[in-house]
C-alpha cells in the first residue's frame, strides 16, 4: 500500500498572528481496530498551506486490503505545549481498496478531532 501526503490548504490559524502553524502529518494504518502502523511527516514551519510530498509504503498482504483503513491526522507542532490535532481524515475499509494498482489523487476535508 503506497500512501502520499501531498498538501494542506487553509489549516486553522492557531494563535492570533496567524501564522504559527507548524503542521505535520501523522499517518496510522489500521487492520480492523488495531494500529499496525505508524509514520509521520516533516513538520513544516509557520504555514496554513503546507505542502508535504511525501510517500509512505506500508507492506500488506493483499488479502488483508479489505479491512485496512488509513488515518491521517494533521497535527500543530509546538515546543512548549501538547501538540494539539487540527484535523482528522479517515479512509475507509472501502476507499484503500477501489482502484487496486492506480494512483489516485483527491483532496479531502478534515473533520475535527
């Protein structure tokens, strides 16, 4: 399973500047309930419209791909306090598995945390 953050656009402003978003993104690979794996991005300093263009493989036997979903949490790095989560997207049992061996590209809203 080949996983790629590309971009973010218009992150909420987290203090009164405006600019002191300092996102990343972690991305977190579920079999059923249980988490069996775990990657994140670089943070990306004082940006709302981050852009990441990473890739992330994750090794899964095909059989399995049906009750995998993908988690991708968008998360404020902060030196001094809790990072604090942005936002969440959750793709489903259904959507990791509808275009086997293609490349889709398509961008999703966050929900809240």
């Amino acid at each position: 399973l080949s996983v790629v953050v590309l971009k973010a656009r218009h992150l909420p402003k987290m203090d009164i500047t405006g600019l002191s978003a300092n996102p990343y993104v972690k991305v977190n690979v579920f079999y059923g309930r249980k988490r069996i794996a775990k990657k994140k991005t670089h943070v990306k300093k004082c940006t709302l419209n981050p852009v990441f263009n990473e890739s992330f493989i994750y090794d899964i036997p095909p059989e399995l791909l049906p009750e995998i979903s993908v988690e991708f949490l968008v998360v404020d790095f902060d030196r001094t306090t809790k990072n604090e989560v942005l936002g969440r997207l959750l793709l489903g049992l259904h959507s990791v598995c509808e275009n086997p061996r293609r490349q889709i590209s398509k961008w999703h809203n966050l929900s809240e945390y």
